[in-house]
C-alpha cells in the first residue's frame, strides 16, 4: 500500500526537480505517493503563491477600520455600529475557460464560502469577466456559459449579484477570466479565523460526498498555460450544487452562531489537503486524517484521490466531543452529511491514514506556509513606450460626423449596457439593494441601522498593458472614483491579480509595475488590501493576457439615504464637470480601439492628490445634498459620460420591452457647449483620462458646489434641457441626438448574441 | 392594539427557499403584523392565520420547479387549510408549488427567452375582488420585479375560459402605459398573466416578487405593500 514515489512521478505532477530534492530532505527520503501528491497542490503556484508571495508585501493591509488583513479566508473592514463586512475576490479562469457554465459556477460557490466560513452572512456577489471579441462565435458561448454559471448559482443561494464588469479584448481569446467577489455581514466580535486547536478534538467532515471530480484543479489548470490540450482538461473542472451550498450556509451559520464548532475552513483547490494543513499550521497543531472514512461518491477511489479531490460544498471544522452531538443534530435538520474523519493532534503533522495504516506523514508548516519561493528576473517588455501617441489627422483622421462617432462608442461591447447579463442575476434578494446594477456602484443598506456599504469591480487591462504601472494605479483610483461618485468613502480592496506565465521576465516585470502603482494607490487613498488572490498562467499558446490586476473596492455609509446615481433629474440642472478638463487623451482609449483599431500609445499618470481632493468634494457635495446626480468619466470620454447620464434618465429599472419610449416614460437630454484646449474636437468629446467626474446641481447650488471645490478644478458644460443630447465644441456644432436613439445604440449587446 | 388583534402569518421555509426571509421582513414592516416561519417537515400550521409559500429553488428544483416540495410534510397542512379557506399566497417558487400541489390551476413553463430574468415589471391589476387585492382599485399599476427562470404561466383553453369568466386573472404583465401587448410580457404567459387565484379566491399565486417592494427607501420601492395590506384588511374584517 505504502507506495514510493520517484522524481519521474515528480515532474509528471509538475514539480521541479529543485522541488523533489527539497521533498526528499523534508521527508528524510522518498516520499510516499500520497504525500507526493499532497506536496505537488500545496507547492503548486496556485495554493502557495511562489511567484508572488515577496512582492505582495509591498501592499498596505492595516488601517483603523481593518479587523482581519490578508491571510485568512476573507479580509474583515468594521464598518459601524458593531456590523463588520467580510469580502474576498477570487478568480476561476482556467475552469471557466475550459468549461464556462460550471467554471464560473463554483467560482461563485468557492468565494461565497471563504465568507460564511468566518461567520459572515453573504449579503453580496460581484463578478469581474474578460473576454475575447463577441465576433468569434466561441466567445459568445464563453459569455453566454459564464453568465448562465453565475446565474444558475447564485440566484439558487439566494445571493444578490449587483454589480461587476464585463470587457472584450482579442488578448483574453483563449484565456478569458472570471473573477467573483463576495462579502457578507458579521458583528465584529463573532469573527471565525481557521485555526485548528484543541488536542483530540474531532475533525469533522460536513456537506457534499467526496468525487474525483477535480482532481488536480488547481495544479493541471491553475497552474500551467493552455494549449491544444485544452478538452482533455475538462475532467478537471467540478461541478457545482447550489442546493447543498445554500443548506451548507444555514447550517454553517447556525453552528458558528451557536459556537458549536472551534473552527472552520472550507474545501477549495487541493480538496482536504490544504483545508487540513492550512488549519494545523495557523494552530501550531497536528491533524490525524482517515481518508478512509471520507463518504464517498465513487468507489475505488485512492487516497491520494480523496485527500487531492476538489469536490464542491464541503467544509473541515473542528469540534470539541462535547458538542459532536449537537452539530449532528444540526446537520441532520439540513440533510448534510457530517463525519468525523480524524482527531487534533500535538504532532505539528498532517498525518494521513488508510484502514489504520499510515500512508502520509508530512510537516503542516512545510505544506501551508513554507512552499519554497521563485523569483524571475523582471525584464522590462520591448513594445512598452515612454510618450503618447502623435494625434495627427494621417493617423487618426478625425470622423466627419460626431454623432455617428459617439453612437458607434456606445454600440461598442465594452461601453454597451451590460442589462443582458446582470437581468440573469437576482440583484434584489435579501431586500437590501439601495441600486440596482448599471451605475457606478451597487449600493446596500444595512438593516437595523442607517448605514449603507457600496461596492464596484474596476481595471482596465488595456492601460496595464500600456503601463503597468500608471494602469495598476489608475485601476484603484478608478474603484475609489466610482464609489465617491455614489456618495461612499472608499475604506478597503480586494484584489484579484490576472497575469500571464510568471517564468517569464516581461510578466514577472509587469506584475511588479502593477503591484507598485496599486500600492502607491492604495496608500494615498487609505485603502488597504484586505484580501485578494493571484491568478498567473493567463496564456494560451504562448500569448499572454492583458494584465488584468481587479481592484474590488468596499465604501461605507453613515447614512445611506444620501446615496447618488447618474441619471439626469431636473430640467434645467446645471451640468459640471469636476476635474481636469483638458485631460483627455486618445491612448489607451476605447475611442482609439473602436474606430482606430489601434491599441498604442502610454496612458497618463493619475495625479494622486488631486484625485484625492476630487473625491472628497465629490463625497461632501453629496453629503450635503448638493448635488442631483454624478458620474465618473471613464471609457469613451465626456460624451459617452453625458450619454450615460441621459440614457438612464428615463430608465427606472427594467422591463420587459426593447423600445424605450415603452419602457419609460421620459428621457432628459443635455444642451452641452465644451470650451477646451484640446487640439482636436473629438479628442475632447471622446479622449480619455483619470479624475474627471460629471455632476449636475440645480441652478441655486453651482455656487456653493464651486465653493466646495477649493483647487479642484469645476467646468460649467451646460445644463439638463429637452429629450436630444445637444452637444458643441469651442462654439461649433457636434452633434443632436434624441436621446431614446442614444438609448438604442447603447443596448445593442444582445444583438451580438443572437 | 391588543395582542389578540395582532394578524399572524406562517413562512414556510423548503430547504433551498431564499425569499423566505424577505417574506418574513416584508411582513414585519406593517404594524400590528407577527410572522412566524414553518419547517417544510411540519405536520401542523399552529395558530397562523395566512400562509406564505415564499421564493427560490426548494428542493435545489432540479426537476420541474415544486414537484419535490408539494411532497413535503407541510404540504398536506397547507392543502388543509387552504380547502377550509385559509389564505394562501404563493410567490415564485411558491406559486409554482401550488400549481404542483393541484390548488391552482395552471402550469409554469420555462421562460421564452430560456433565459433567468431578473426586472422591474409593470403588473396591472385586473380584479380586486380578491383577499389579496381589495386594496389596490381596478387598472392599477403596480411596479415590481419578476426574477425567475420558469414563469411563463399556460392553462388549457376551457379552464382559462372558466378562471375569465370567474375573475380568477388577478394581475397582469403591462407597459408603462398599461398595456398588455407581447412587448410588455417578459416570459411567454399566456395572455400576460402574472398571477391567479383558485375558484373560491382564497388561494393566490404570483410569480414577481412583492415582498421586494415593500420599502420606498430601496430599489424594488414600495407598491408590493397594497398585495400585503390587501391580506391584512382582510384578515381584520375577518377576525372582528
């Protein structure tokens, strides 16, 4: 039974031959099979970030409000009155890539556990999706299987989905991702950490059987490129059971609510083995698993199989004998499996056990947390510049008709409304949703109090690719922007890092960018990184995605009644625009990609301090009831933004009609005179840059809103004013369009899907 | 107010009901309301005097949507009571157990578009001569919001002819302007129906979601109420 692996074995499992000596000296001698496999999730990028791990330091992760930092299942913020809110992004590319429906499914299912396994109640699902160009018939099934994923799991577990992004680029072709957050509610003081302790405490085992479904999900997927092996890998992709998932959460919540359990940590990529060795290690403690004893769904199964499966919906906690009959009691009243599977230990050991004889016998310490580290040499990427584009009228020749321009922005998949995939998702359950998907920010109140908390989803893998850097940066900025433009103080991120194969020096060079310009981000704003994960191997055939760094940002409330959204009000509301006026650049821009088809250039540098000023007012404007709607300014420019901000003035959520004038009663447009030192009219109208935000005030407030602003620049750009968005440049006429024909344009996704 | 004149409601919670307890804050923002949640394994209601079988997957509803659930304990309870003239609402999930269970008629398709749908509807109000319309007035518009994969009600055409002639069409799928053309109908119903109630009009099924519009301060606003009130008015006139 006791088989001896051999390096071959080793390197089949994906480990290096550095990595088998180093095995072998932990070991003192050949490992068994069983802990060879063991060894190959634990070390493997996935479960120890080896390739990351020394430079994610770099991030702030403590502040005031931070009751939990990086290291458990989710990062924990206090956010008042004694309510606390646990969040957690995660990616599931590569089974999404490889499988959508259920890569995308369990992704959700994976991340809403990492929150009720600190005791938090999932109050909230974000998801961040990249994909290739919707012309390719194969990205229309990867969006239409991804969406359908997280619809099919989420709306099960009765967890709103309210906000996200979703973006097109040829890069993310044969590597899309899927990156889902989650955050719950807790008190403060009931905080869960997955701490094993308690010497003969039971290890117990509660929720879904155990499968070969994903064996080897986090090493054969996470962690390797993709090629044309890509349909053999499908095995290892699970599947998902929102109907266990959401009994396992009344029964989890109400075993941690009752202390009935020490601790708790949930069964993701490398199954047993890590939730195991992951809780023995923060314990100082030991874990004696019987793998025979693990209900099975498949017979025959090996040990190695069971302690390696990633079956879905299951949870480890441990439990003190005394109490071993109530949590059986409650998960008998949830028809939830619970087996005790082994015992604490002093033995520092995850020892594992079949038929009573002992087949693995390995350090915890070594597993969770002592992965040997792997540093590539960054090299700076060739294709990078240092100026911006030359703007001339032979390489960007400027359109003869602005209108056509604008409705082309707004046809365009990146800009377009998302509708047709957040209307898959229950975005009102649980009766807290503040604002519905389709603005800045998704809002939620908590109930009791009159607090609120805002959430958004934010990078621009185009500006990454341009610069790191700048891009890394601008993606926190823009999260933080987003929040302050719905009335909310941005307080914590979590970050899901998206990047190509880390063996490589141009990665490993733009990972580290990235990481710096976020951190100097996160610094300035008072942001820390609660939480987060890496995803690299981002390839396929050798080509990389964009770097893709997610920023998944939480806002807070004292009093969410103040909360703000985009849409036009009043007729004859005053239109500003707060911040840089004249920043608009084509680099980067969706403008250049749409109508150019050019992706070039270097995006510029976010000015932090006067981003930090920007917010502010933004926020206290709010606060003070000063203003009646605000937008941030981001792709497509100054006249997507108005458009924007026009559109949704007649749309009150929803419907079952495509015509607008159906749909909603009324539509307010704008009558826009720009003034601007742009060379080009339709960089104005279209160019993009950092810390510009639209807002409108009635006539009364400009004065005070001015005032407000202090060094903040503020521009008076026209006023809400009949059903056609009117716009002129430098005293010449652009364009005149009704706005329900903007409201067209702008809903055209689906049409790409049918 | 005395506690005997407090009008008490039973939540019934499925493994895998996720509205159960939206339904049971939705009920507990009206004054002079108690709520109390059943265990779909049950074998008696206790003293409630209306019943609500709330939204979500019961079951996981893997197979058609209720077929498990209207096999639950509980389920030969709530069948009692509703024969002796209890008010039962179901909503979503719960409209569709009823229709399983054989207390309204009717049967619940997938949606057209094969699609989840989760948007504000416009539902218009056919009839108030029901428990759980009384309140609203004839033609109203109510806006709330559908979320379901399988709402596309059908009905064989005699039965449909007789729930015509009874009034048994409670609310249906509108435009803005109250019209009930196929543009305002968002997942294939039969002739926009939203939701139905049984011959003695006691027992009421809807598929959107009222419960998510009981509060103005929220996204789902506030007309769910006048559903709610509507049961509560009766349930007083009843008890005095």
């Amino acid at each position: 039974m006791k088989h001896t692996a051999t390096l071959s074995d080793a390197l089949k499992l994906g480990l290096t031959e550095p990595e088998w000596h180093a095995i072998c000296g932990i070991q003192g001698g050949e490992p068994t099979y069983v802990e060879l496999a063991i060894y190959s999730l634990m070390w493997s990028e996935h479960c120890s970030y080896k390739h990351s791990r020394p430079i994610l330091k770099r991030f702030p992760t403590s502040g005031p409000r931070i009751l939990q930092g990086p290291g458990e299942n989710a990062g924990i913020i206090d956010v008042g009155d004694g309510w606390a809110v646990a969040m957690k992004i995660e990616s599931h590319n590569h089974p999404s890539a490889v499988e959508p429906f259920q890569g995308a499914a369990t992704g959700v299912g994976g991340i809403v556990r990492d929150i009720f396994t600190m005791g938090a109640r999932p109050i909230v699902s974000l998801d961040s999706l990249r994909f290739g160009e919707l012309t390719e018939p194969r990205q229309r099934f990867l969006l239409d299987g991804v969406v359908g994923g997280i619809a099919h799991y989420g709306n099960c577990l009765g967890v709103p989905t309210v906000g996200g992004e979703i973006s097109f680029e040829p890069s993310y072709e044969g590597n899309c991702l899927v990156n889902a957050m989650c955050a719950g509610l807790i008190r403060a003081d009931n905080i869960v950490r997955a701490i094993a302790s308690g010497v003969g405490n039971h290890v117990v085992l509660i929720g879904s059987k155990t499968g070969r479904d994903g064996i080897g999900g986090a090493s054969v997927l996470a962690s390797q490129e993709f090629d044309e092996t890509l349909e053999e890998k499908r095995p290892s992709v699970q599947v998902g059971d929102p109907f266990t998932e959401k009994k396992l959460i009344e029964a989890c919540l109400e075993l941690l609510g009752r202390t009935l359990v020490v601790s708790m940590q949930d069964l993701g990529a490398a199954g047993l083995t890590s939730s195991s060795s992951e809780m023995a290690s923060k314990g100082h403690v030991g874990l004696d698993i019987h793998a025979d004893r693990v209900p099975l769904r498949e017979q025959d199964m090996e040990p190695w199989e069971i302690m390696i499966s990633e079956s879905q919906e299951r949870m480890l906690t441990i439990v003190t004998p005394e109490y071993l009959a109530d949590v059986q009691e409650v998960c008998d009243r949830w028809d939830l499996d619970c087996t005790v599977i082994g015992a604490v230990t002093d033995s520092k050991m995850l020892r594992t056990y079949w038929h009573g004889e002992l087949v693995g016998d390995i350090p915890a310490r070594r597993l969770a947390d002592e992965a040997p580290v792997v540093r590539t040499p960054p090299v700076r990427p060739a294709y990078l510049v240092d100026d911006p584009v030359a703007v001339t009228n032979e390489t960007y020749p400027q359109p003869p008709d602005l209108g056509a321009a604008l409705l082309e922005l707004l046809a365009a998949p990146n800009i377009a409304s998302k509708r047709w995939a957040y209307e898959q998702y229950d975005y009102i359950v649980q009766a807290n949703t503040v604002q519905i998907p389709g603005s800045d920010a998704a809002v939620l109140r908590i109930k009791g109090t009159r607090r609120g908390i805002a959430f958004t989803t934010d990078c621009n893998g185009r500006h990454c690719y341009l610069d790191p850097y700048r891009g890394g940066k601008a993606a926190v900025a823009e999260a933080a922007r987003n929040l302050s433009c719905v009335g909310a103080l941005p307080v914590a991120v979590t970050d899901c890092l998206n990047f190509g194969n880390p063996e490589k020096g141009e990665i490993a060079w733009q990972f580290e960018q990235a990481v710096e310009g976020m951190a100097q981000a996160c610094e300035t704003l008072e942001t820390p990184v609660v939480s987060g994960n890496v995803s690299f191997y981002n390839e396929s055939f050798g080509n990389a995605i964009y770097p893709t760094p997610v920023v998944g940002m939480l806002g807070v409330y004292d009093d969410v009644a103040v909360h703000m959204d985009h849409r036009f009000k009043n007729e004859g509301d005053v239109v500003l625009l707060l911040g840089a006026a004249d920043a608009a650049f084509m680099d980067g821009s969706e403008y250049q990609k749409v109508r150019f088809g050019r992706v070039e250039g270097r995006v510029p540098d976010v000015d932090m301090e006067l981003e930090k000023a920007l917010q502010a007012v933004l926020r206290e404007a709010i606060h003070r009831r000063l203003l009646k709607s605000a937008h941030d300014c981001a792709e497509g420019g100054l006249a997507v933004a108005l458009a924007e901000c026009a559109i949704a003035s007649g749309a009150t959520g929803g419907g079952a009609s495509a015509d607008p004038e159906a749909r909603s009663p009324r539509f307010l447009g704008a009558q826009i005179e720009l003034s601007t030192a742009v060379s080009r009219a339709d960089l104005g109208l279209f160019g993009e840059g950092p810390s510009r935000v639209v807002v409108t005030v009635a006539p009364e407030q400009e004065h005070a809103v001015r005032e407000l602003a202090g060094s903040v620049p503020v521009t008076r750009l026209g006023h809400v004013a009949g059903t056609s968005l009117v716009i002129g440049v430098n005293g010449r006429h652009a364009f005149d369009i009704p706005v329900p024909d903007l409201y067209r344009a702008f809903e055209s996704l689906p049409v790409h899907l049918t | 107010m005395s506690n005997s004149s407090r009008v008490r409601f039973g939540v019934v919670v499925f493994p895998g009901s996720n509205c159960d307890a939206d339904s049971y804050h939705a009920l507990t923002t009206f004054p002079g309301v108690t709520a109390s949640y059943l265990w779909h394994k049950d074998t008696s209601l206790g003293d409630v005097q209306a019943i609500v079988l709330p939204g979500g997957f019961s079951y996981g509803d893997y197979l058609r949507c209720g077929a498990i659930a209207r096999f639950s304990p509980i389920m030969r309870a709530v069948t009692s009571f509703a024969q002796a003239g209890g008010l039962v609402l179901g909503i979503c999930n719960g409209f569709q157990i009823l229709v399983e269970a054989g207390l309204l008629p009717g049967a619940l398709l997938r949606n057209t578009g094969l699609k989840f749908i989760c948007h504000y509807v416009n539902l218009r109000v056919e009839t108030t001569a029901t428990p759980f319309t009384r309140a609203c007035s004839e033609g109203q518009l109510l806006r709330v919001v559908v979320k379901h994969n399988d709402g596309n009600y059908t009905v064989d055409a005699p039965t449909l002819e007789r729930m015509r002639t009874n009034g048994q069409i409670v609310l249906r799928y509108a435009d803005a302007k109250g019209g009930t053309g196929a543009d305002a109908n968002p997942n294939g119903a039969l002739e926009n129906i939203a939701a139905v109630c049984n011959e003695t009009r006691n027992v009421f099924g809807m598929m959107p979601h009222p419960e998510n519009s009981v509060e103005t301060a929220l996204a789902g606003g506030g007309d769910g109420r006048h559903l709610f009130q509507s049961m509560i008015d009766h349930l007083r006139e009843q008890a005095s």
